[in-house]
C-alpha cells in the first residue's frame, strides 16, 4: 500500500452565515461522501473584515473527513457558501478511536 491510499483523517473547520446555509453546505459534503460527518453549532464571531472590526452570529461546522479530499471539498465549499473569503482550515486528526476513524473511512470517498 503507497502513502497515497493510507487514509489521512482530518476535521475541516467553515463558518457560515446562517444554519441554513451551514446545514446546505453539511448535507452537500455528506451526501456526496467527501465528509463522514458535519456538526453544526451556533459561535459568535469577532474578526476584521475591510479595515472594520465585525461581531457576527455564525454557525461553525466540524468536518470529519479524509483529508485526501481537502481539494473537492473546498471546491464544493467555495461553490456553496455566501462568503467572499470562507474559512476553510483542516486539521489533522494524530490520534482516534480505531473504530470511528475506520468508520469516517467507510463513509468517504476515497
């Protein structure tokens, strides 16, 4: 087996403006087998966007997934998603259950 085919586990990290367009987006990712799963959850957000400090009511998505998906998932990401700029940062997953890692595998493309 080549390193190309060891599965790379991650957790991507989007906000998005709504929970409506967070739900869109999580269905999209998970329907197409891209991600495993996506939680969803209400955040409030301060960051600087043009020169001005903002303070927004977002909804954070946790993206579990193999991250040998990262490039069409953030496409499908960019298709979706209402923001100029979205946030689209993976994480590496170091350390897991067997079980669950061996189940996001099941559940994404590879």
């Amino acid at each position: 087996m080549d390193n190309n085919s060891i599965p790379s586990y991650g957790v991507v990290l989007v906000t998005a403006s709504s929970e409506n367009e967070g739900e869109a987006i999580a269905k999209a990712l998970v329907e197409s087998r891209m991600a495993a799963c996506v939680n969803l959850k209400p955040v409030r957000s301060i960051y600087t966007w043009e020169g001005k400090v903002n303070l927004a009511q977002e909804w954070q998505l946790i993206i579990k997934t193999d991250l040998a998906q990262l490039e069409a998932l953030a496409a499908k990401i960019r298709e979706l998603h209402s923001y100029e700029v979205p946030e689209i940062i993976a994480l590496p997953i170091v350390a897991g259950s067997e079980s669950y890692l061996q189940w996001i595998s099941d559940n994404v493309s590879s």
